[in-house]
C-alpha cells in the first residue's frame, strides 16, 4: 500500500502538493541509501577494520613466544579469605619461573593453569622476546568475527541514520502542511456557513 501511495505522489494530479512530491523523492532516496549505500559503508568499514586487526594479529604473532614454565610455590596470598572465594571464583595464583626466548630466567606471579597447582607442573605462557608476560595473540578468525560485527554495526548505523533523516523530513513536511491547513481555514471561517456566502 505504501509503494502504491508513493508511485502515486509522482503522478500527474492536480490535487498532488509539491510537498507530495518532495515527500516521494526524499522517501527514494532512503530507500537507496537502505539498500546501495548502507551496505557499501558497512563493506568498506569491514574490510578497514579487518585489514587493521589483521596487521595487528600478524604483529602479535611474530612478537610473543609460548615458553615452556614450572610451578615453583603458591603465590603469597593464594590462599585469601574464604569469603572472597565464594564471591568470585578465580584461578589461583602461582609463583613460576620460565626461560625467554633471548635465553633470559625469570620468575614471576601468573595464573595456574590446573587446579590444583603442584611444585615442578610445567605449563606454557605467552611472553615476548625479553620474558615479559603478555597475552595471547589475536587469532586471524577472531579478527575477521570482529571486522563483520563492525561492518554490519556500521550498515545498520547507516540505514538507520537515513531512514531518521527521512522521518524528520516527512515529520516537517506534515508540520508545514498543517500550517498552511491552518491558515487556509482561519481564512475562510468567518465567511463559512454565513447565508448568502455562497455555501
């Protein structure tokens, strides 16, 4: 029916408003704007984002190692107040030692990975070339999962932003017709139902 009234307003009929035909015009142009620029924008957002995460998944992977640690003891502390434990379960805390890959020791406070830790576990952590901790690297699967999510949240933010403009166009457009309906019966009221005034 929509579709119906919206051909409607580009024919010729002498009781169509040039507003009518503004409304239809602005009423195209979103739809081209829902359907050919939203998803070009959410295209090209996506392949920026997923080009940025991929370069970044890639610096990751050539600057953090996964080194082989041991348990050495429970971290100082590990064994907290019972209470916090009930609250929010998290991993214990162990001290363990590793080598870098620049052939460095170390000894540091990091997360067990079993439950519970003994003395002399091996496990692996991800540090860089000097020892130090860091996380893992990004997964290239994981970048591409967040480069779509961004691409389809900017489409969407797109094709929202004009079908709004086209509701606030079409909501001051309904605004100036009122006006003019307005003025136009101010006009003829106090000659209406008047005898001899022609009605």
């Amino acid at each position: 029916m929509r579709t119906a009234m919206g051909v409607w307003r580009w024919r010729r009929n002498p009781l169509r408003r040039p507003t009518d035909l503004f409304e239809a015009w602005v009423a195209f142009a979103a739809l081209v704007c829902v359907l050919l620029v939203a998803p070009a924008v959410g295209w090209a957002a996506g392949l920026q984002v997923d080009g940025t995460l991929q370069r970044a998944a890639r610096e990751q992977r050539h600057e953090r190692y996964l080194v082989p640690a041991v348990v050495v003891r429970s971290a100082p502390g590990a064994a907290a107040d019972p209470s916090a434990q009930r609250q929010a379960p998290e991993r214990t805390r162990i001290v363990a030692s590793w080598t870098a890959p620049d052939g460095s020791r170390h000894e540091g406070t990091v997360p067990a990975a079993e439950e519970p830790p003994r003395a002399g576990d091996r496990f692996r952590i991800w540090t860089d070339i000097r020892g130090r901790l860091v996380g893992q690297p990004l997964d290239p699967s994981a970048a591409s999962f967040h480069a779509g999510t961004a691409g389809l949240a900017a489409a969407l933010t797109a094709a929202a932003l004009a079908e709004t403009v086209r509701r606030l166009v079409v909501r001051r457009l309904m605004h100036r017709r009122y006006m003019r309906l307005d003025r136009a019966w101010a006009a003829a009221w106090p000659d209406w139902g008047r005898a001899g005034a022609g009605s």
